[in-house]
C-alpha cells in the first residue's frame, strides 16, 4: 500500500503540469532560452495573428504592401487583444480629440496664414486646445486668447 501512495503521488506530480501547460505562464525570453512548452504556444499564437494580419498588393498603393482589411476591422482586432487594448483606446481618444480641435480651428482662423502674427495666434491656439497653460481657466477664456 506504502508504494502505491508513493507511485500515485508521483503519477499525479507528472500529469498536474502537463495538464495546465497550455495555461503555463511563459517568461518574456527569447526563443532558443524558452522551455518546450512555451515555444509551442508561441508557435501557435504567431501562426493565429499570421492569419489575422495578412498583407495584400495594391498597385494603386504604387508598391507598398497594406494590411488585408479596412480600418474598422483593425480597430475590431485590435480591441479584442488584451495587449494592444489599452493602446487602441488611448489612439481612438487622441483621435477624436484631435478632430475636435481641428474643427475649432477650422471656424476660429479662415483662410490662409498672410503675417507672422497670425503664427502666434496659431501657437496659443494649439497650445491652448492641446491642454497647456490652460488649468483654472474656463472654456470661453481660452477661445478668446486663441482668437487675440
């Protein structure tokens, strides 16, 4: 009986790791420094985003190569990921930020930049909008001292 509690318990030492393997966290390492079973997952999570993240000729592209899917699509993928999650909502804020401040830009200056003045006036624009030099001042004040 004493040997067959012994010979159980290392049975189960055997079967426990390799039955959560595919959960085994993986240090950050390079490939050749890895254990077995790492580089199986690696393998297998390169070979998935191969497919995700084919590329397609264009001749209108005058060469380059492109991604094989629209804009909205990437966004998809790219939010499901967990790793490139945050980064893809951090763009998407900058982005829509930066189309809020264009279209005030686009109604506070008209035309064509003609004086060096109206560089200045530019700058604190930006600066303003961009969220410098603007803490305790209200809305209204900093499209006035874009506008002066």
């Amino acid at each position: 009986m004493k040997h067959f509690v012994i010979l159980m318990t290392l049975i189960g030492g055997f079967l426990t790791p390799s039955r959560y393997a595919a959960a085994q966290d993986c240090e950050v390492s390079l490939p050749q420094k890895s254990t077995f079973l790492c580089n199986k997952d690696r393998k297998k999570a390169l070979a998935q985003n191969q497919k995700i993240y084919t590329l397609k000729h264009d001749e209108a592209s005058y060469g380059f190569a492109l991604l094989n899917m629209t804009a909205k699509e990437l966004t998809k993928v790219l939010l499901k990921d967990p790793f490139t999650r945050s980064y893809t909502t951090a763009w998407l804020g900058m982005t829509a930020t930066n189309q809020i401040i264009l279209k005030k830009y686009n109604k506070l200056f008209e035309g064509e930049i003609k004086r060096i003045r109206e560089y200045g006036l530019m700058k604190t624009f930006f600066q303003s909008a961009s969220g410098a030099n603007t803490r305790g001042k209200s809305e209204a004040t900093i499209q006035t001292r874009a506008v002066y």
